[in-house]
C-alpha cells in the first residue's frame, strides 16, 4: 500500500515539471516562430521589389526613347509592384542611363560610360567593340514589420537594383 502512494506521488510531480517546462520554453518558441514569419515576410518583400526594378528596367530597353523615359519606367515598376497587392506609393524608383563602346570584356559595367546626354548612336567604337546603351533602375520598397521588438526597427528599407541593355535594333 505504501508503494502506491509513492508512485501516484511521483506521477503528479512529473506532470507538474512538464508542465513547467513548457511554461518556460513556449514563449521561445513563440518567438522563434514569430522570427521565421518576419524573415520570410522580409525576403517576399525583396522579391516584390526586384520584379518592380526588372519589369521597370524591361520597359525601359525596349527603345532607347524608353530608356530615357523616367515617368514610363516609374509605371512600369509601380504596375509591377501594384500588381502584386503591394501600395505603389511605398515605391520609389529611380533611373538612369549610360552609354559607351563594349568589347565583351567589362565585367565592371557602364561604370565608366557616358551618361544618357551624351548618348548618340553615332559614336564610334574601335574594333572588337560595340556601341551599347544600359538603363539601370533602382527599387526601394517600404517593410513594416508585423510584430514589433523593442530592438528592432519600426519600418526598414528594402532596396533592388536591375541593370539591361537596351534594345538598340
């Protein structure tokens, strides 16, 4: 008879310590799984406003006319970016154009290209180069976070940058 008593004893101090335990470590958890949320929340953000500096910097090589066109390219990316349930007005974007002779070779970019004014098709390129106008367009998005840490910030800022070539045919 007295063995029972010790287990029933026993029995209840363990229920009693899971109990505890999961007390304890809920709140990490929570917290954890809030933390998962936000990040891929984060990354969906940046994925939204990539495609908005691509489809911008897509509209924007379809004619050198385009790529000089700053408000056309701005509603090619809004209309991306609205398209996908996201407020334009959260969007900015910027664009700018540069030029120069490619010989295949600058892995740099048209970092030290002519800008959009000196732009002519008449340049001319020495051999084994080509003329080539590039539009670049950056996306900057506004996130705010679901869940507010005091050691994290109220709103951050997600930035994209698309670069192509313009179609020159």
């Amino acid at each position: 008879m007295g063995s029972k008593k010790v287990r029933i004893s026993k029995a209840k101090q363990q229920r009693g310590q899971s109990l505890l335990e999961v007390a304890l470590l809920l709140p990490l958890l929570l917290a954890l799984v809030l933390g998962v949320i936000e990040l891929g929340r984060y990354a969906y953000m940046g994925i939204l406003v990539d495609n908005a500096a691509r489809a911008g910097a897509a509209w924007g090589t379809e004619s050198v006319g385009n790529s000089t066109n700053t408000l056309g390219i701005q509603q090619a990316a809004d209309n991306d970016y609205q398209n996908n349930g996201q407020n334009p007005a959260l969007l900015t974007v910027t664009s700018s154009v540069a030029c120069g002779c490619d010989n295949g070779s600058n892995s740099t970019g048209p970092s030290g290209w002519a800008s959009a004014g000196a732009c002519t098709s008449t340049t001319s390129c020495p051999t084994g180069s080509q003329f080539a106008v590039v539009v670049t367009v950056t996306a900057t998005g506004a996130y705010t976070p679901l869940f507010h840490y005091p050691w994290t910030p109220s709103q951050l800022s997600v930035q994209r940058e698309a670069v192509m070539r313009v179609s020159l045919n």
